[in-house]
C-alpha cells in the first residue's frame, strides 16, 4: 500500500530542508514504491501553486491552510516541516482529522504545546513519528547491535564533546531563532539531537546537572542580498554542558559549543565499558546529518600480568556501517515508518520526554540544581 502524503512547508525552493531532506528520498526508490506526495501547502496560495509545479502535484492539491490539507481524502499522512512556532497550529488540523502525522523536532515550541499535541493523538489513536532522526541513523543502529551483543561489557561511562561554527553565522531567514519565545534554540535543536541518541542506546538520565553560558554576546546574521552581515544581541546560549548519572548506571560528560571558524567543527563520543569501547567521531557537530566513522577499542593484555608493566599497545579498529540513504537521515525515518519498525522510531510521547529534558537542563542551569525529568 501506498502511503499517501500532504506536505506542510514544502516549496519549490531546491534548497529549502522540506525539499532536500523529504522530497529528494521520497523520489527515490525505495521510497518512491511506499510513498506518494499527493498535496502540499504553504504560507500563500501563489507559493503553493508554485510549489505544486515544482514537485509534480495536481495545483488542485495546492494548500495555503492547513485544514484543507488535513481534510482532503486523498492524503494519509500529514508531514509538518517548517518552523518550530508553527508546529502546533499546523499540526492539529491533521489530529483532529484522524491523520497520521510526521513532525520535525522540537515537536512544539515548548513542553506545554507538546503535551497537548500529544493528548489529542492519543486519543484519536493516529500514528505519529517526530523528526529525532539520529537513533534511526545506520551509525547509532550499528553501535546498538554492538552494545546488544554484550561486546563492550558492562557500559560505565559516556563522553560527547562538539564544536560548532556552523551557527556563529545564520543565515537571515533563520533570525526567528534569535527570538527566545520561538522554540528554536541551541537546546532544543543541536543539543538534544545528540542526546537523543546517547539516551537511546545508554537509558535515560536518572539525574543532571547542567552549565550554560554565552561567550558570545553577539550573533550575525548573513544579509538578504547576501552582502555583508548584521549583528544583533545574542538571545540564546551558546554553550552547553550537561553531567550526570543514567537509569542504566553510566557516567555521562556531554558539552556542546558554538565556537569562531577558529576552532574546525568536530564531535566525538565515547561509550566506555568494562571490555571495550566505542567511538564516533566526525567534522560536523550535527550529528544526525553526519558523516562520522565508527571504531572500537579492546583492552590490550599485559605482558606478565603486573600492574607496573606497559600494556601493549591497541588500535582503535574501524567499524564499517550502511551509508546513509538521503541527506539528514529523514529517508530512513520514512522507510522504517513504511516497514513498520518503530523501534528506533520517536513518536509524540518520546518527543514530550525530549521537551522535559530541555526544561531540566534549563532548570538545573539556572538554578544551580541537580534536576531529573522522569518519574
């Protein structure tokens, strides 16, 4: 059966995330023998009509509103992919007519908007997936199977550390995020990108502590023209550390940093257990769209067995994965959506525990206090 779907956010800009990241994959196969885009809708009925052409679907299918789209017999699933602050209000019109839905993350623009969003699906019992890509990513289920096996042992620590310039500099369509009402922030998104995927093969953080901090007070934003940059007062933190201890027993040090071009973007994340190690590493902070590589480590045997002797050297040996199917991962979203394997899959409740946590890491920052956001 063909999954029928109605875009919300989808342009005929080439370039644009609902285009490059949904629409490319979708075109494709395999996904072009599961999925069909039927409708689409945007901010005017010009932008949709133009978009329609763009992408092969009937003008007639040509939204501007989103109970038109939620409402057409010819759309199974709603697909939400603009920004945060439109989450919601776009996002309801598809429950309320029983369809399914796949929203980008942050589910809403904040835990109260979440949690009603959530509500309203259970209860009309439709299927809901939310944009947390990175634990369906072929690098995150690969070191999942390895964990599985009982090869690294018992797991007793964890460490993530990235740097970022990629948001040093935004672009001046992206100057929503400057607004702290948005829901857009460097929590929200990049941080909880990579912690969604450390929780998710690790467990849930029985109890944080987290530091924040601005180091740079000023943001630039790129011109429209694309001439020059403008600045702006920062409203939103630049750096990020979280500490703390997991359900599951481990140790965690994660920190995240917007850092000048003066430090090359990179991220590395340790898994540390009793008889081996796992690490991911990569020149790109996001993790859910990056080319990283995976390697493990075995503890090396000691020549005579005494404590004072050097042990011999290891090699930290590449592990080969599948390669991504689509930019930024959201192909294998909608394909494990299509085989039914929602396992590594984030729906509406996961995605409110999300929203939780941020409001933990917030809480615990600002108050200077040990925080847990799980019962």
């Amino acid at each position: 059966m063909v999954i029928r779907l109605g875009i919300i956010g989808l342009s005929a800009d080439q370039s644009a995330w609902a285009t490059a990241t949904h629409a490319v994959p979708l075109k494709q196969s395999p996904l072009s023998e599961r999925y069909k885009i039927t409708a689409l809708a945007t901010s005017s009925p010009e932008s949709a009509k133009h978009a329609a052409k763009a992408h092969g679907v009937s003008s007639e299918k040509a939204y501007s509103n989103p109970e038109d789209i939620a409402n057409d017999k010819d759309v199974d699933m709603v697909v939400v992919s603009v920004k945060v602050a439109m989450h919601k209000q776009l996002t309801m019109p598809a429950l309320k007519a029983k369809k399914d839905v796949f929203v980008e993350w942050p589910l809403g623009a904040n835990l109260a908007q979440a949690e009603e969003m959530t509500a309203l699906a259970k209860s009309q019992g439709v299927k809901n997936i939310v944009g947390l890509q990175a634990r369906q990513s072929a690098i995150v289920l690969k070191a999942k199977d390895i964990i599985d096996s009982g090869a690294l042992g018992r797991i007793v620590a964890t460490n993530m550390i990235a740097f970022t310039s990629a948001i040093f500099t935004l672009p001046a369509k992206a100057v929503y995020m400057n607004d702290p009402n948005s829901g857009a922030s460097m929590i929200s998104i990049p941080v909880i990108h990579c912690l969604d995927p450390l929780c998710f093969l690790l467990g849930e953080f029985k109890f944080l502590n987290a530091i924040m901090a601005m180091k740079f007070p000023e943001v630039q934003f790129q011109n429209a023209d694309g001439k020059g940059t403008t600045s702006m007062p920062r409203n939103f933190v630049d750096s990020v550390a979280v500490a703390g201890v997991l359900k599951t027993g481990p140790f965690v040090n994660f920190s995240y940093n917007i850092t000048t071009p003066a430090t090359p973007d990179h991220l590395t994340w340790i898994i540390s257990g009793e008889k081996a190690s796992l690490k991911f590493e990569g020149d790109n902070a996001a993790i859910q769209m990056a080319s990283m590589t995976l390697s493990m480590y075995t503890s090396p045997s000691r020549g005579g067995g005494s404590m004072y002797e050097e042990p011999k050297k290891a090699a930290w040996d590449t592990i080969e994965y599948p390669e991504s199917k689509s930019f930024g991962g959201v192909g294998e979203v909608y394909q494990a959506f299509a085989e039914g394997k929602t396992e590594a899959l984030v729906d509406f409740e996961e995605a409110t525990k999300r929203h939780r946590m941020i409001d933990a890491i917030v809480r615990s920052a600002e108050k200077g206090t040990r925080e847990s956001y799980e019962s």
